[in-house]
C-alpha cells in the first residue's frame, strides 16, 4: 500500500529512480561532491589543510609508505566529513529542521567523529614530520 503510494509520487515527480547509466551514476556523485564544496565551510577547510601535509611530504622528500599513510590520512578525514554531512541532511529531513534530543546527540556524535579522525591525522603528521622538522632546524641552526 504504502510502496504504491511511493512509486506514484515517484512517477509524478519525474526525477527520482534508478540512473539509466553508469554516466548518470558518476554525474550525480560529481554533484554531491560540488554541494558538498559550496555548502559545507569545513569541508573547505579540510581540503586547504590537507595541503599542508602535501607540500611538507613533497618539501621533505617523503618515502612511497609516508606518501601513502599521509593521502589515506586526508581522505580519511575527507570521507568522514562526507558521513557527517550524510549524517546533517539526513536528520534535518527527519526532523524537518525541529529542535529534537535526538537529533542533537546524533549531530555531535557525527561531527565527533570527524574530529576524533582529525586528531588521528594530525597525531600521524606529527609522527612523519616532527622528526625532519627538528632534524631540519638543528641542521640550520
Ligand atoms: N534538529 C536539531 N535538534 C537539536 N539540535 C540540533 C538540531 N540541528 C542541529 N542541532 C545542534 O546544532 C549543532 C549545529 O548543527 P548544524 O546542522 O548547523 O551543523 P553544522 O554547524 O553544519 O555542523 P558541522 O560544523 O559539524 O558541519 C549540532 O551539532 C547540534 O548540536
């Protein structure tokens, strides 16, 4: 009963249902990557300062295994401000933008776990960078 009344409305909108192809598919994550850029200031941020790491690796001349901790580190954090954000909508549809507990707990919890992964990133950096930093400032020193 319920499904019918789904696929109705589906039909009378027009623009839900499944991709026609795997072109549509790639078209709409492009999309969901360009909301996520323009709407979301952190997201923003996090690509900006993952550069940080990306240019000390390429400064330092960084190992293939320091390459490849330092990008997983940055798409860790990068895909889970993409979770926090899925995380946002999808409790702003739920509760249509009404002030819920729930709803609150929720929404830390998500950008919790966006920072918790920052700090793992950063703990990381430090690890790879802090020796050739001070390895560089003794050098000049
Ligand atoms: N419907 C709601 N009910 C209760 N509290 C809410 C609700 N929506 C948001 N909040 C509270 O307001 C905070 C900010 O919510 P908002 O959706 O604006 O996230 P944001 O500022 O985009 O977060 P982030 O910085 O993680 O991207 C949440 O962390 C939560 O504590």
């Amino acid at each position: 009963m319920l499904m019918d009344s789904k696929e109705t409305s589906r039909e009378k909108m027009g623009k839900i249902g499944k991709n026609p192809s795997f072109f549509a598919s790639v078209k709409h994550a492009l999309d969901g990557i360009g909301i996520i850029l323009r709407e979301e200031k952190n997201m923003r941020s996090h690509a900006l300062f993952g550069l940080i790491p990306l240019l000390s690796a390429w400064f330092f001349g960084a190992s293939p295994m320091e390459w490849i901790v330092i990008i997983f580190c940055i798409f860790l954090v990068i895909i889970m401000e993409f979770l926090n954000t899925i995380f946002e909508n999808v409790v702003d549809l739920v509760t249509d933008y009404e002030y819920h507990p729930l709803a609150k707990k929720a929404k830390d919890i998500a950008a919790g776990a966006v920072l918790v992964t920052a700090f793992f990133a950063i703990l990381i950096a430090a690890i790879i960078f802090l020796p050739k930093f001070l390895e560089l400032y003794y050098k000049l020193i």
